[in-house]
C-alpha cells in the first residue's frame, strides 16, 4: 500500500445518490484478480457509449478530471454488493479520496484497506463544496488524514472520523498483514516467555531424599 499523509487536489463532482458497486464497477468485469486496467472500466456504463466510445459529456472522460484524486460524491456511495474491484477501480483510476455525506459499510471497510480514503461530512460541507465545484472547477481543497480535516481553500476545515487502526495502516501504508509483519519481534519474544512457561510447568518435580525421609518419621 501507499503511504497517505496529504492529498491537495480539484475536486471530479459526481453527486447522484446510492450509487452502488454495479455502477462503479459492472458485474461483467470481475473475472480478473488484477487491479491493472480497472480504471479504464470504472463507471463504464456511464462512460461509454454500447460501441466502447467515450461519452464526451460524462464528466471522467475530460481532461482534466484525470488529474484529480478527490470524488465528491453523492449520499450512500458505494451500497449493494461487496465488491472489492469497486475501490481498486477509483485507486486506479487514481482517486485517494472519496467525500460524501455518508458510505455503505462495506465499501468503506474495503476502500480502507486498498489505499482510499472514505471522507464522511456533514450536509453543510458536502454543500459547500458542490458550490465550490460548480463556481470554481479548479479550486482545490487539502484533505489530511493525519489531522482529520478536510481544509477548503478559504480556511474553512471540517473533521472528518476514520477508524484508528485503518489510520495507522494508511499513514504506515500497510495493510493488515503487512501490520502484523511489523509486530514480529514483539509476536517472536511473546512466544519464547510462552514456550519457557510451558516447560517449566511440564518439567516433573525433583525428587528430595531429605523431604521422603522426614515423611517416614512422620509415619512411625
């Protein structure tokens, strides 16, 4: 995964609402396990005309949308099937950050670990930054995870929650596994004090003649 810290860029406006993963990403294209080409398929009913022309109208096949790496989007993103193509597909199309008013829980969870980050605002942000695209395309705003706080360009911030431990994955740009990789020298030294426990309590008692001769007097 790739490190997050910062990401400062215009914003792709795509408002509709419960946009779900068949949308993003259709059915059809989920034979592959690669991520590579998935960014040419995302939105592809939208995108595409039935011959595989572009759709000059539609906003990711402008130009200057591929330079873009936040999505403002419209409430619900991301509901109906659990589909992990569906966040491979905006990473690779090279979105960081999706922003809308709230997200199906699934999507969220498997955007997390694939290096795209989830920003939930309130109504008055998402507002706000709808108005910022339709009067100044080009505006940017500067999301950071660290702080939590997505910056408009006239000062104006609004936290945003993420979950702690998908955060210290994000800013140490590993995933779950890879955070546990991390842990090996604490996991190895757990289990060498473990195994020495677990000898000593199998090791059988000594055997102490003076003990069994003071039993034997006890007796008489």
């Amino acid at each position: 995964m790739t490190k997050f810290t910062a990401v400062e860029s215009r914003m792709v406006a795509l408002p509709a609402d419960n946009i779900d993963t068949d949308q993003i990403i259709p059915a059809r294209f989920l034979k592959t396990v690669s991520k590579e080409g998935l960014g040419d398929q995302l939105f592809y009913d939208w995108r595409y005309h039935a011959d595989g022309s572009p759709k000059a109208d539609f906003v990711l096949n402008w130009a200057e949308s591929k330079q873009s790496k936040i999505l403002l989007a419209g409430d619900n993103f991301g509901c109906g099937s659990s589909r992990e193509h569906a966040p491979w597909a905006l990473a690779q199309y090279g979105f960081r950050v999706i922003v809308s008013t709230s997200f199906a829980d699934i999507f969220r969870q498997n955007s997390l670990k694939n290096s795209l980050l989830p920003v939930v605002v309130p109504r008055e942000a998402h507002a706000a930054l709808l108005k910022l695209v339709e009067t100044d395309p080009e505006a940017k705003v500067r999301v950071d995870l660290e702080a939590q706080k997505l910056w408009l360009p006239d000062g104006r911030a609004f936290d945003f929650p993420v979950d702690s431990f998908a955060k210290r994955c994000l800013l140490e740009g590993v995933d779950e596994l890879g955070y546990l990789l991390t842990q090996e020298p604490s996991i190895a030294a757990y289990e060498a004090r473990r195994e020495g426990s677990l000898n000593t309590l199998a090791r059988p008692p000594l055997h102490n003649p003076s003990a069994s001769r003071s039993r034997r007097r006890c007796k008489r």
